[in-house]
C-alpha cells in the first residue's frame, strides 16, 4: 500500500442482550475491526434510560485501557466506533459515537460510510434551531434521526423518514435510551453489515470476523436499505426503505481488495476467497517467466498465493513486517521517511537474492511507497522484479468514504502504465482489469461500486432543501 495508506472511514459494532456484559463484549468487538480506523474510539451503552458514553483519540486498546473501561457500567445494550476521518478534522470531538438529546429522550449513533449531503442537512437543522459541537457528518446524521423521532413519536419510522433524506454510504448503528438497537444499511449497500446471534442476544458488526471473536454466530447481512430493530436480545421488527437504488453503484469493492480482513465474509463472499481469486486473475492476464510469488502484507498476500497456484511459480515469503512500529511517527527529513518504510517492512534476503521475483500488491495510489518496496528488493539481490496489482489504476477520488488521494496526486493520472512501471522501477507491471477484479468478486450477492476505478457514479445528487 501506498503511504499515505488508503483508509476506509470507519467501523461500527452493537449488541442487544439479556445479559448486562454489553461493554465487555462491545470493546471485543472494536478490537477485532481495529483495522477499518485508528484514529478514535468509542463506546456508548444504555444504562436506567441513560445514554453513558466514553470516546477519546487513539487505538481501542489506548482508549479503553486500565480502568477506563470499567468506568462504563455494564449494560445490555451499547455500541462502539472506531474512526478514521474523511469528513470532519482528526479531532476528538468528531469521535464516535454521537449521543443526541433531544424533547422525549436520546439516542447514540455510530456510522460507517460518508453522506455526501451532510452539509444541507447541517444548515437545514440549524436553521430550525440544532447546534453542532462537531464538522462530522456522523453528528448530522444522529440529530437528523433524532428531529425525526421526535416529529414521527416512533423509533422506527423516524430512522426510516430520517435515513430516506441521506444520500452517500451510510450503515449505521443506533442505541436508544429504552435499550433498543437499531440498524441501517443504505439502499445502495456501499458499506458492510452484518447480524450475529448467541444464546445471549444479537450483535451487529462491520465485518463478520467481529461477531466470530465476540462469540456471535454469523446470521445474515443487513440487506441494503434495511432497517433492523432489535430489543431485548430479539429482533423486534424490520423495515425495508422504498426508493431506488442509484445506478452504477452497491458495495463498494476495495472492500474485498484491501479493507475488509481476510477471515469476514461479506455478502456471501469470504474475502479471504475474493483476494485468492485476484491473483488467479493476474496470473492469467499478466504471467511471467519468474522464479518466486512474494506479497506485500497483509492484503497482498492472499491473492499472492492465487497467483502462485495458478503460475505454478512457488509461493515465498518476502518480506518481514515489524508490528510493533508506532503509527504516529512523524519524521523531519526525507531519508528518515524513507527508513520508516524500511523500518516497517524489510526485504526477506534469504528467500529473494538471485531470484526474479513477482511481487503482488493491492495497490498504487502514488507510486512512492512501490518503489521503496521494489528498489528493497533489489537492494539485496533479487535480479527482476515483477509487479502485480490487484485493484485496477486508481483514476478518480471517492465521495463515499474511502480516503483517496485528489486526482492530481494519483499516478495513473499523471502516467500510462508503461511509464509507472518506469517509475516505481519494475521489470514489468501488471493490474488486474475490471473484468478480472468483478469476477473474481462475482459470487457476492452485491453489485458492486467502481467509481474510483471508471469514475461511473460519482455525481453527488442534489437534494431539495426541506428535509420533512
């Protein structure tokens, strides 16, 4: 990956039970999604019709360490949010989850995804006398549903009036103060969604690994457009929202590329099965006469192995990844940035002296972090280097959610593929194609959003200005 890495803009887990272990089972599961956002986290749980909740800058396990954790009661509803920004600064006030107050009660939402007309809303609530303590959108999205719950005097119709005037991705999880849980998947399913059931109760989870760790047994995704209510431990009812998907777009496909972690299934698709079967792909469209199969890890190290099993060429390790390298360095001089990427991942000399080497990646945003990774390589001996990618050429940024770079600081903007091959200093250079990537996906339930790719879809509708 490229730095500054891809980053997708959060994660979002919840729990209804009929036992008061809420909090412990909610940290669990930010735990096991850590890797969707490391900027802040949160956890809110319900406790006597109260709303308590403690967020702060950090790692989950920063956040919630020592006895900041047991400074939450336990409860039997709660839901927890890890953040990385794309809306709104990296500060702690756009940390979620977002509690709002508001005539007859409150409520906590946690949100994954970006509402592309978040800044509407915030003027249209405003104007009827809502203030904001934060720039997250997040926060919009809460005080939304909240003015709607109040107009309609139902939980569930408020979500469903509130959730029919956002556009973007958006799944959401939402704690009341009369300990019910309610969940919401856009129409178009940009983001994941999943439900998972125990003999305690139910959780909902960005990604199915989250229920696996916290002891759930997976039971379906939240369909786009839906919206579960869940109260006491048992799904109270659900709805389905009545307006039309937008062309072009559903789930969005670096999910299976790059953020989601191997060991989640989503809509229908392991990833882990996603990202094998793009290496398969590049290796029917791109061979080589090579010696070893490396991959960049974490995320190009499955579709490495397809590659490998389809090429025939033997799969290796190739580099040894320092985890304990802090996330927050900031360094003064190039050369030190430089070592940094060292740092975190060097070259398995071992494996790669004298070889020609197929080096399989997810991805090139802008170009720099690859041509480290290929001159490391080289520097102890390997003799070629051939690269593979397995996400087309990045084109275009993204409105919803994901953290590309602009346009003019994208590669394959600036460079055909012959001159990034030049660039990042390969002997060959090879991206997966839509084609390959789709099928690669195509036992997933979902249609899928490539906008970052071809750039269909990226218009922003836009809304009318009164959101009753």
């Amino acid at each position: 990956m490229e730095a500054p890495k891809l980053n997708e803009k959060c994660a979002v887990f919840g729990v209804s039970l009929r036992t008061d272990e809420a909090v412990g089972i909610t940290c669990n599961g930010l735990l096991a999604l850590q890797h969707r956002g490391q900027e802040s986290a949160g956890i809110a749980v319900v406790r006597q019709n109260k709303i308590l909740c403690h967020k702060d800058m950090g790692l989950v396990g920063e956040v919630f360490s020592g006895d900041k954790l047991g400074s939450l009661p336990e409860g039997r509803t709660a839901i927890g949010h890890t953040r990385y920004s794309t809306t709104g600064g990296n500060v702690q006030e756009n940390s979620g989850p977002f509690v709002t107050e508001y005539l007859t009660g409150r409520i906590a939402t946690a949100h994954n995804g970006n509402i592309s007309n978040a800044p509407e809303i915030r003027d249209w609530l405003r104007g009827n006398g809502l203030q904001f303590n934060a720039t997250s959108d997040s926060e919009v999205a809460s005080s939304l549903i909240a003015y709607h719950i109040t107009k309609e005097r139902d939980i569930l119709q408020g979500v469903v009036k509130a959730a029919g005037f956002l556009r973007g991705a958006f799944s959401l999880v939402i704690a009341t103060g009369k300990d019910k849980l309610v969940a919401v998947r856009d129409p178009n399913g940009f983001r994941p969604l999943c439900i998972g059931r125990n003999e305690t109760g139910y959780a909902v989870a960005s990604e199915s690994c989250a229920l696996d760790v916290c002891g759930f047994e997976f039971l379906r995704d939240v369909a786009p457009g839906e919206i579960v209510v869940i109260e006491k431990g048992e799904i109270a009812s659900h709805e389905v929202m009545l307006f039309q998907k937008e062309e072009s777009r559903g789930l969005c496909i670096f999910e299976y590329v790059y953020f989601a972690r191997p060991d989640s299934v989503i809509d229908g698709l392991s990833v882990y099965d996603a990202r094998y079967n793009m290496g398969v792909a590049l290796a029917e469209e791109y061979p080589v006469d090579a010696d070893i199969v490396c991959g960049v890890p974490d995320s190009g190290l499955e579709a490495a192995s397809g590659y490998s099993m389809k090429s025939g060429i033997p799969l290796v390790s190739g580099f040894v990844k320092n985890r304990y390298v802090g996330r927050s360095f900031i360094y003064p001089t190039q050369s030190q940035r430089d070592i940094a990427v060292r740092q975190k991942l060097n070259p398995l000399a071992a494996n790669v002296k004298g070889k020609r080497v197929v080096l399989v990646d997810d991805s090139i945003v802008r170009g720099t972090t690859s041509k480290k990774i290929v001159d490391s390589l080289k520097s102890v001996g390997a003799t070629e280097v051939h690269m593979r990618v397995s996400s087309p050429p990045f084109l275009y940024t993204c409105h919803y959610g994901t953290d590309i770079d602009s346009e003019e600081n994208l590669i394959a903007n600036k460079m055909d593929i012959e001159r990034i091959q030049g660039s990042i200093g390969a002997d060959s250079l090879g991206y997966i194609s839509i084609k390959g990537l789709k099928q690669a996906c195509s036992k997933s339930s979902l249609d899928f959003c490539t906008a970052c790719f071809t750039g269909n879809g990226l218009s922003v509708r836009a809304k009318k200005d009164v959101f009753e």
